[in-house]
C-alpha cells in the first residue's frame, strides 16, 4: 500500500510542480502550457516569492500547495495566502487537501504568522465543504472588490 508524503517542495521537484500547476490551472478554465507554468514557479522560487509544498503517493506527484506571504498593516504582522490547492484527480478523497492545509497552517504558525487566508470560487463546493471539515471559516466581514479588467 502506497503511503502519502506532503513536505515543503524545493528546486529539483520543479518539473513535477509544473505538471501539477498545468493542471490546476486547466482546472480553472486556463489553456494548458507547462512551459509557461514552470517558467511562473520557477520565478517564484527564484525570488523567494512563495512556499510550495508537494505531496507524493509513493514516488508519484498528487498534489499542491502554494502560499504568498504578505503583511497585515492593522494587526502588524506577516500573513500567508494559500493561493493554491490542487489535488490530482488520483490523489482525491485520500487525505491529501487535509494534509497540504495542515502543512500550510504548520508552516504558518512556524514562520510567526498572524494569520493564513485563502479564497477559492465560489462555485468550488467541494473545496468549500474540505476548508470547513478542517475548521477554517468563511469570512462574512469583508467584501471584496476588483476593477474590471482592461481589454
């Protein structure tokens, strides 16, 4: 039997992080392009602009995790944003959310976090439905706006 194995992802993990970030993309209604997936995360690990964590099933790549950190001006302190999740279709219903939200929330607390955010579509039910079955709670005090787009 196969084990889960969720760690903090490093350079040489780039190509099976490419593959996974194609694909949550495509999840999202993106065209697929791993060559330009590998050159965005190569960036972010470049420039120490985001964690990622990576969770294998034996030797195969199943999932991710990916968190920006950033500041809160008002609690005067460093956040994470879980910015992405994403679980191969043969990685679902295994544990594998659960433990890449448990590796984010560990790291978090570790780098001194006053706190760890994230959004996801509203539309995403069963990402929804795993944020509350791991205690995180929706957020009803803010409303968040964006700018239309530029054509």
């Amino acid at each position: 039997m196969s084990t889960i194995c969720i760690r903090q992802a490093v350079l040489a993990d780039l190509d099976a992080l490419s593959v996974l970030f194609d694909g949550y993309r495509q999840f999202y209604g993106r065209e697929s392009d791993v060559a330009a997936a590998k050159r965005f995360l190569s960036e972010r690990i470049d420039h120490a602009e985001s964690v990622l964590f990576i969770a294998h099933e034996g030797s195969d790549p199943i999932g991710f995790a990916q968190l920006y950190p950033s500041f809160s001006s008002v609690s005067l302190g460093r956040i994470y944003i879980l910015n992405d999740l994403f679980i191969h279709e043969s990685g679902r219903r295994k544990g594998v959310g659960a433990g890449l939200l448990s590796a984010s929330i560990d790291f978090a607390r570790t780098a001194g976090a006053i706190r760890l955010a994230l959004s996801t579509a509203n539309t995403n039910t069963k990402a929804q439905a795993l944020y509350e079955a791991q205690g995180w709670e929706r957020d009803d005090d803010f409303f968040y706006m964006y700018p239309i787009p530029q054509s």
